[in-house]
C-alpha cells in the first residue's frame, strides 16, 4: 500500500510538472572555405501538347554533375566555385529525338557542345539562407563555341538555347530550386516559413512556396515544401527555340522533400516534383498565319544528391 500511495504521488506530481519546451533550432548554410562537394541531377521531364487536334508527347531525361569549392567566407554566405563534370540530355518527340552528353565518343555537334562546357569556372555567392545573391563568370561556359566548327546561324542558335538555360538569371533561378530556402529566425517542428521565387523555364512563371520544418531525424532535419505556380504576365512574347514566338496562361504545384545536415544545411539529397498545366498561345508569324491555341502539360521529376568530397 505504502508502494501505491508513493506511486500515486510520483503520478500526480509528473501530471502537474511543467513539459519541457520544445527545442528550437538555427536552420541555414554553414560555409567554411576550402569545402568541396559533387553535387549530381536527375531530372525526367514529360510535355503533352495538343496542336490542332494532334497530340503530342516530348520526353527528356536530364543528368548533370556539378563541382563545388568553397573559396571565401563572407558576411552574408560564401563565394563558391561551380564547373560542370558532367552533362547529358535525351529527347524524345514526334520531331525526331536528340542526346546530347559531354562524354559521348561520338563525333556530333550537340554532344561536342556539352563537352566544351565541361571544366568552365564561374562563382557564386549563396547566403546562409540559401538564396543566390550573384552569378558571375557564367559566359566562360560559351568560351569555346566558336571553336566547334558551326555556322553563324547554328552558333547563334545554339548560343540562345544553351543561354536560357545557363544565363545568370536561369542559372539562379535553377540553383535556388534546388537549394533549400530557410528562416531567418530559429524554428520549432511544424514551423513554416515562405518564398517567392521564379522558374528556371524560358515562361514568366512565379513559384510561392511554403516551407516546413518537420522536426530532426538524428542529425538532420527533415524539410517538406509545397509551392504554387502562377503565369506573372500573360501577356509576355517568349521567344522559343526556331524563332517562334508565344505567351503562356500556365498554373500548376511543386512539391519538395529533403533531409538536410544540421551542422551545414546542404542536404544530401532533395526530391522535386513540379506539374504544370495550361494553355500556349503561338503568334502568327513566319509559317504560323494565326495565333494558335496550344493546350499543354509539363510534369517533371528531380533528384539532387550531394557528396562532400
């Protein structure tokens, strides 16, 4: 009885007792100079598009490795050095397919232009809570285009495709959906926080995603992100690769999933799943002799991995 009545106390004291406040913790990139990773994407890209009542189908599954070298420490974040390794690219459509990839043996002129792009430095500065503050030196990946051979007509082309997707502001936008954005203030599990940011598609896209911390899972916490995508300016001429020109009507989600280091805020690998969908307006134009409505839709899949070397 003695042992109850101690039992019962015990309990009712525990009952009464103040919880222990849940942790809070600081999320964001931890730089240090001299630190080296591999960073590698994987990315299948499916577009299903409707042309005068004709449907088609263009897939493309994308990979890359990307070098980078922590050279300074600054007060916002570091200046980090980036080359590619690695490029690769294969597209599949009704036009006839295309593979481009920078260690292809072969002899054509796509792979011959990812292969030139290999090794070409540029900087950026990244702040501690993930945003890219700057790009610079991203035109060395052009340097050697004009040695490769093309005509003036096909190096213009090829210079325009290649700078939509690695321009700076492509180049930014495409590195900070990849990056994980965090708060400036410290969080406990189930905060969330918010970002707006652009899409590293040739549309005027907007992305607002909404970030949450979910709490750690030993030394590294696990980060879920759900994001809306409207158009910003419907009204916006995008020019498209052959010289057409079109405006976009386009909406869709994006969903992130990541498992990030406490100590550094790099995660090792981060799962981005997007799907878009609307309407593509080509101007008459050159072989279009009126405006066509184009219903289409874009799902796309990534994997980014990250290796400290």
């Amino acid at each position: 009885m003695k042992t109850l009545k101690l039992f019962v106390v015990a309990l009712v004291a525990f009952a009464f007792a103040p919880l222990e406040k849940e942790k809070e913790i600081k999320l964001q990139y931890t730089f240090k100079a001299g630190d080296a990773f591999e960073w590698t994407q994987k990315t299948s890209q499916k577009v299903s598009q409707n042309i005068m009542g004709m449907a088609q189908e263009i897939e493309t599954e994308m990979g890359g490795t990307l070098k980078l070298n922590v050279k300074q420490v600054t007060t916002t974040g570091a200046v980090v050095e980036m080359e590619y390794a690695k490029l690769s690219s294969k597209t599949t459509s009704p036009m006839g397919n295309m593979t481009m990839d920078s260690e292809s043996t072969t002899d054509d002129v796509y792979s011959k232009v990812f292969k030139s792009m290999m090794g070409k430095k540029f900087l950026v500065s990244i702040a501690t809570n993930g945003n890219i503050e700057k790009v610079e030196g991203y035109e060395s990946i052009y340097s050697d285009f004009d040695k490769l051979g093309m005509d003036e007509r096909t190096l213009a082309t090829m210079k325009q495709t290649v700078e939509q997707s690695f321009g700076s502001t492509a180049m930014q936008r495409s590195l900070e959906s990849a990056l994980l954005n965090y708060p400036d203030a410290k969080v406990k599990a189930g905060a969330t926080w918010t970002k707006t940011s652009g899409l590293a598609m040739n549309f005027p896209l907007q992305l607002e995603t909404t970030y949450k911390y979910n709490g750690t899972v030993g030394d590294a916490a696990n980060i879920t992100a759900e994001g809306t995508i409207t158009t910003t300016d419907k009204e916006k001429e995008t020019t498209l690769p052959g010289g057409f020109k079109a405006k976009f009507n386009m909406s869709g989600v994006q969903i992130t999933t990541a498992t990030a280091s406490l100590k550094t805020g790099w995660a090792n690998e981060t799962k981005v799943s997007s799907k878009i969908s609307g309407n593509m307006i080509l101007l008459a134009g050159g072989q279009i002799p009126q405006d066509m409505d184009v219903p289409m839709e874009i799902m796309t899949e990534s994997v980014y991995s990250l290796v400290r070397k």
